[in-house]
C-alpha cells in the first residue's frame, strides 16, 4: 500500500503558542475579542479558521468548545456537551460535503501526551486536498465489547484496537445527531480521565464517517509502544473484558 505523507510547515510551527505545558503562556483562545476570522460562533462555542496553518495543502480550522479554559470534555453539562457536538459534527459534515477535499478530518486533543499545544479545550476540522484518510480506515477498527446500546447508538471497547490497548468507540448512523452519541463519549473520556488502572492525563477523539456511519473513537494516550512505532504491531491486552464491564458498572448499573 502506498504511504501518502501530510507534510508539516516547520517555520509556521515554531511561532505556534504552547501552553499544555508551559502554564505560564498566556491562552489565545482567551482573548475572545481579539479572535478573527470567524466562521461560526453558537453561544461560546466558536469556529474559526486556524491561525497557524501548519499543514500544508490543507484547509485548517478550530473549534473553540468553550469559554472556560479549566473546563473539559468529561465535565460538561448535558445541554452544552449536545451543542458542542452536534455544532462540530454538523460542520465537519458540512465541509465534506463541498467536495473540495480528498477527506475531512475531525478530531480532539487533550493533554501533554495527546499532541496538542493548547490546553483550551478545542478541536480541529482539517480539510485534506490530496490525502483520503479512508484509505486507511477498517471495519474491524470498531469492531469491540458493547459496553452499552441506545437509541440507534453503540458504545464498544476495541478488541482490535488501531495503536493498541484501550480504545473506545461510538457509533450512530450519519442520518442525524443522536444525543446518545455524545454522552457515551463523555463517558469514555471521564472513565480515561478518573478511573483507569493507571493514572492517564492525555486522550484523542478521531471522528470518522464511514459507510453511512459516524464513529467516534476515543484512545487513552501514553508513551507508545515501540512495537507499534517500529513495526506498526498493535497489541491487545487481556483484561478488555474486565475494563468493559467495570465501565458498565460504574456508570451504567444505576
């Protein structure tokens, strides 16, 4: 299979602001009267476009989800966490859509290990002009213990995760945003966040849309295994079952 490359823009890279962990670093995301180019804005969600486009041949934006900078994925109420993702998947599609792009790729990162500069909780919807991230995308990717299903929503835990070990998915059909769909997330990223075996400060959310479908996978991020980075090994530990339920019985067994 022939390996596409997204290449990276270092000269704009080195201006970019960091503050994930240099607490010391003023917030840009902060100064929300000195934003431009704004896109959308819903109340204090707002998407504009990237001011420091580091990847080539691509259309970057951010989605700002909120105006507090202290604020996270697993703590947001149910109304603001239903906007927030029904806002970013609404326009993720909406991009796709224009047909200008090989692919549009939707994804969240959160903390020191996760890639991410900013602490401000935000998301990215990059617009790919020569690279179709499909490509790569297996069904097997979300294949995984159901953890819980409703309302047309299934929430899974890999048992053939892409990197390796703990990886969650949801699942809802492209034909319209279920609630169900964020709140399964939110309760893998709080899960990742409080109660795994060992303590993880850093996850990603890649978004997906597949088959008529929309994914949503959640990975718990560490040191990566050099199996994975020299020989693109993923690894699967043995205690899935163990984890799926314990995710069942602390915030489903009410």
């Amino acid at each position: 299979m022939e390996t596409k490359h997204l290449y990276f823009n270092t000269s704009i890279g080195v201006k970019k602001p960091e503050n994930i962990r240099n607490k010391e670093q003023a917030c840009p995301f902060c100064e929300r009267d000195q934003l431009t180019d704004l896109i959308a804005v819903d109340g204090s969600i707002i998407l504009l476009k990237n001011k420091y486009p580091v990847l080539e041949n691509a259309y970057q934006t951010v989605l700002i989800e909120t105006d507090d900078c202290h604020a996270d994925l697993s703590t947001y109420s149910k109304e603001h966490l239903h906007k927030l993702i029904r806002f970013g998947v609404r326009h993720w599609l909406e991009m796709e859509e224009t047909g200008s792009y090989q692919s549009v790729i939707f994804f969240k990162n959160h903390g020191p290990l996760s890639g991410g500069t900013l602490a401000h909780p935000h998301m990215q919807i990059v617009g790919l002009h020569d690279i179709d991230y499909k490509e790569k995308v297996t069904h097997e990717m979300f294949e995984g213990i159901v953890i819980a299903e409703a309302e047309g929503v299934r929430f899974t835990l890999s048992t053939k995760p892409r990197v390796g070990f703990y990886e969650f998915n949801v699942e809802m059909p492209d034909s319209g945003y279920q609630e169900k769909f964020s709140e399964y997330m939110q309760i893998a990223v709080h899960y990742i966040l409080n109660h795994f075996p060992f303590k993880a400060t850093s996850y990603n959310v890649f978004f997906h849309h597949i088959d008529d479908k929309i994914y949503a996978k959640i990975v718990s991020r560490f040191v990566t295994t050099p199996l994975y980075i020299g020989y693109g090994i993923p690894q699967v530990p043995n205690n899935l079952h163990w984890m799926a339920e314990e995710v069942r019985r602390i915030y489903f067994s009410m």
